[in-house]
C-alpha cells in the first residue's frame, strides 16, 4: 500500500491560521488607532457664547409642534 502525504495539506492549514492571525492582529490594531473625538470645550468660550447656544435650543424646542405627535398612530 502507498502511504499519502498530508504535508501539502498540513502547509495549507498552517499558512491560512497564519493569515488569520495577522488579520486579526491588523484589525485589531486599526480600531485601537480609531479615536471617537469629542468636542473640546474651550477655555476661550464665553458665558455669552454658551448662552446663544442654550437659546437656539429653547427655540428650537419651543418651535416644535408636539399637539400633533400621535395623529399617525
């Protein structure tokens, strides 16, 4: 009886775990280089800028129309 050679299948294994491996090591290195940035609060911002800002949030909330919300459902 002939005896087989797993040696070319085993070279296949061995090389895709590898490929995985560096796949992984990649990935993993690209969403730890991704920084969620978040707005800064500057020192140099006013009373009077953070003040404009928490008026054009009251206006925008006052001009909502919530009378009519549940008219779809």
């Amino acid at each position: 009886m002939e005896q087989k050679s797993n040696g070319s299948l085993i070279g296949a294994v061995v090389i895709i775990v590898l490929l995985l491996i560096a796949g992984f090591f990649f990935w993993k290195n690209s969403v730890k280089n991704k920084v969620i940035e978040q707005p800064a609060i500057s020192e140099t911002s006013t009373s009077a800028d953070v003040a404009s800002d928490v008026s054009g949030l009251e206006q925008d909330l006052n001009s909502l129309d919530l009378d009519n919300l549940d008219t779809d459902l």
